[in-house]
C-alpha cells in the first residue's frame, strides 16, 4: 500500500494521476495546504520542503517527496510509463524535468497574478501569460508530429496534463494549439486520468484568498518558515 500524501492541485494530481494508470493500491492522506498542515511533524519528515505532494510505500518503507521524483519512482516500481531502454528513457525523463522546471513553475506563477494577487500587476501578468503562451507553443510543436510528448503514453504527460487543463483559469485558451488540444482530448477521456483529476475534488476546501490560507500560503521566508515547523505565532515576521 502506498500513501499519497496530497491536496488536489496540479502537482498533486500528477501522482494520482499516474497511480490510478499503474494500478498500485494507494489511499489518500490529505495534508491541507490552505490550513498549513504541510508543516506538521509528521509531514515534514517525508516532505522537508513543506510541500506537498509525498508518498510512504509501506511493501519497503521508503518515502519520496517532489511529484518528479515520485513519477519516476512509481514507473520504475510498476514497470510502466517509462521504457527501460536508455534513449526512449531519456526522451521521457527530458520531458518530465522540462514539466518541473518550466510549464508547472511559469503556469503556477501565471495561476498566482491571475487568482491571488490583491490587485493586478500588469507586468507579472504579461511576464507568466507570454511565458505559459510560449510553453504551450513549444508542446504543440512537438505534438506536431506523434500522440504523446515523448515516444508512447508516458509519466511526461502525466506530468503535463494537470498544468494544461488549468487552462482556463490562467485566462488562456486551447484553440490556437491544434495539437496541443488533439492531445489534451485524448488524455482527459481516459479513465484513469478523470479518475486521477477528481481525487480530493469532493472535500471541504478553504479559499485560497481567505487571511488565513494566505498568512500560510504566500511570503513565506527562511525565518517563517523555521518559526513555523516550531510552532511559534511569530510566523510572518
């Protein structure tokens, strides 16, 4: 049995995602990033980065925090979603971190200035809409000529997916990218994917903009943080 420790945003649902399409049994273990219980004991000793999501797979003991890491774990326990052939490997793995470091960070920043910025800032805006533009651009070319980002359906879209299928949240729209839509269409019908996007959906969940979520949330530093895994009120000075 593996625990997902996970609240139901994009990079939690990478890995329910990919643990709906391997099969492995898995339950879910909330950890209320609106509520700030990513900074509980128990939390951190699997997830040092206060972040969410993480896993405990209780077959051998292991744990495993960031979704990357975690997607390649699971494809190489379940034997699936990543070749064990060193180039098709690699062509996945490229992708994977292309998610990590550029369509996830740029699309979440986009997500911020859009949803949660007390007033607009049209710089931060035309920065991450122009950036999340160009990352969507540079899929669609590369879905120009195949079905999946990296050889055959793999944790490269798994990744992908949930940072697409905000889409319109960010104030952006699919139509422009025919691939890009071709793709996202075929990934969303699959069960495992709907199965995947609707874990946590149905819990109680607090705005994001509420005092308290953002006191947790947002501006967070070295000292906050520290103040926070003790326990002090100080927690945003």
């Amino acid at each position: 049995m593996i625990d997902l420790y996970y609240w139901p945003t994009p990079n939690g649902k990478k890995v329910s995602i990919m643990l709906e399409e391997c099969g492995l049994p898995f339950q879910l273990k909330a950890v209320n990033i609106g509520r700030g219980e990513q900074f509980t004991e128990e939390f951190l000793r699997i997830s040092p980065n206060n972040r969410m999501p993480a896993i405990i797979d209780h077959e051998n003991g292991l744990s495993v925090f960031e979704s990357g890491a975690i997607l390649t774990y699971l494809a190489e326990k379940s034997g699936q979603f990543m070749p064990a052939e060193i180039a098709p490997r690699y062509e996945v793995l490229q992708w994977l971190f292309w998610q990590m470091a550029g369509l996830g960070p740029m699309a979440g920043q986009l997500s911020h200035f859009v949803n949660y910025a007390p007033e607009p800032i049209p710089y931060a805006l035309e920065r991450y809409r122009n950036e999340y533009d160009r990352l969507l651009g540079v899929m669609n070319t590369r879905l120009d000529d195949r079905d999946f980002l990296a050889g055959d359906y793999s944790i490269a879209d798994m990744a992908c997916f949930p940072w697409v299928a905000g889409y319109k949240r960010f104030g952006t729209d699919l139509d422009p990218f025919a691939n890009l839509r071709r793709w996202f269409d075929a990934l969303k019908t699959r069960p495992a994917v709907r199965r995947g996007m609707d874990a946590g959906e149905d819990w109680s969940r607090p705005e994001l903009t509420d005092a308290e979520a953002r006191k947790v949330l947002f501006g967070q530093t070295a000292r906050s943080v520290t103040n926070l895994r003790s326990g002090s009120e100080d927690q945003q000075t």
